[in-house]
C-alpha cells in the first residue's frame, strides 16, 4: 500500500472515530508500529493531526464535514445554495459546463433551471438531480464508485476531447499556502482533467472551506478564473486573495 493510501486511510478512521493508537492503525492497514508513527507525524507536520502518546486524532473536528461521504454534506446549506446561485449568474443557457463533485456543486444542481444545457459530472447525486430536467443534456464519463463519485482511469482522455465552456469545481479546503486540496487521490486526477479541458474554471465552495487543508493539492488559485463564495467570508481573509491578484465573487 502506498504511503497516500495510507495517509487516507488514517484520516478516514479518525474523522470516523475521532481518535485511534498505533496499534489499531498498525493491525488494520497490515504496517508495522513504525510505518504508523512515521505517517502519523508526517499528517502532524501537515496539521491535519495531532499526535499523543500510542495515537492520535483530529486536528479539526471541522473536517468531519470535509471528507466525502456516502451521503451530501448538510452543513452549512444555506452558504452553500448562495454560493450555487452566484456560480448560476456565469451559466448561458446552450453552454457546455462541467460540475464536479461536492455538495457545493450539488446546490448548483439543484438550483439549475430545466434549461437547454450540456451539463458532464460523475457525481451520483448530481446526476440524480439533473436526470429530472428534460433539457438539459447529461453527459457522464462513467467508471467505478468511489462513495458518491465514478472514478474512470481512462477520465483524462474522455473528458479531454469535449469541447467545455465552464467548469465548476469544489475543493475539500483552500488555503493560501496549499492552495486547493482534497483528501482522496484518486479525485485529483480528475479534477486536473476538467480544469484543462475548460476554457473557464470556477472553484465553489462557501466560506468555511477558506484556511483549511486537507491531505493532497490539486490546484493554486491563481489557475482559475475566481473563486465563488458567500458573503459569509471575512474581509480580511478575502483581502489576502485579492491581493494576490485572485478574483472573488461573492
């Protein structure tokens, strides 16, 4: 198993159960106590942990709401559903757009009008979303599930021949030192795909994923075009985005 295969899995046990020993992590992903003390300060020097003695746990409670679940992320849907319906302002009605997974994305589904529109997504509830609208043409790469998302090794070169006007993108946290992140692997792939197949790319995400950082980096902010949120993010925290030269809509 790989050391980020790990890192995941660590992480996923923790958000889990909040805490967990050497011994534990040691027996259910087959290493000895010294690959896991070796992992668990590696996540530490990251500030996705904090280490004691025999173990460790969550660094933040706050990304227990981060990791993708089986189920849509509820919290904080009303920032959410603002964000949505500021990204929406950007659709034309006859445009190519691309929807990546996230709940943030999912409001944008859910508050998309049944317009003529090519909407690509392999996010299962965004897909049970659009299925409903009768105009709006779904296009679906395929693959795997991986909880509420088709993972497609052959992604890359699917989406890569579509012709995409827009992309909207969610990010598990973003931070001004490592940029836009996630805690799963196998979704940078993917999302690297959809930012090179678009010509616009847009990261929507409500105010709380702001100073956050999760496990692996797919994208620096300044490879998009803005970032989409709500008015629910603190000027001084927007100030050190625009000041970089990054555009914000909120």
């Amino acid at each position: 198993m790989s050391a980020i295969k790990r890192h995941e899995q660590i992480l996923e046990i923790l958000i889990t159960d909040k805490e967990a020993t050497v011994a534990r992590l040691s027996e259910e992903l087959s290493v000895s106590g010294k690959t896991i003390r070796e992992d668990l300060e590696k996540l530490e020097q990251q500030g996705l942990l904090k280490r004691f003695h025999g173990g460790a746990t969550l660094a933040n409670e706050g990304f227990a709401g981060l990791f993708p679940n089986a189920l849509p992320n509820s919290k904080n849907e009303d920032a959410k559903a603002v964000a949505a319906k500021k990204a929406l302002e950007l659709v034309k009605p006859g445009e190519v757009i691309a929807l990546d997974g996230g709940s943030t994305t999912l409001a944008i589904a859910r508050l998309l009008e049944n317009i003529p529109l090519t909407v690509i997504t392999n996010d299962l509830f965004i897909i049970g979303e659009l299925i409903r609208k009768d105009q709006v043409r779904l296009v679906v790469p395929g693959g795997y599930r991986n909880r509420n998302q088709l993972i497609n090794e052959h992604f890359s070169s699917i989406i890569g021949s579509m012709n995409i006007q827009k992309a909207f993108i969610s990010a598990t946290g973003i931070h001004e030192e490592y940029g836009l992140t996630v805690f799963t692997q196998a979704l940078v792939g993917q999302k690297r795909a959809i930012m090179q197949a678009s010509a616009e790319v847009y990261c929507v995400a409500d105010h709380t994923k702001f100073n956050q950082c999760a496990l692996l980096t797919f994208a620096k902010p300044e490879e998009l075009q803005a970032i989409v949120t709500d008015p629910g993010l603190p000027e001084e925290t927007a100030q050190l985005y625009l000041s970089r030269g990054i555009q914000l809509i909120r």
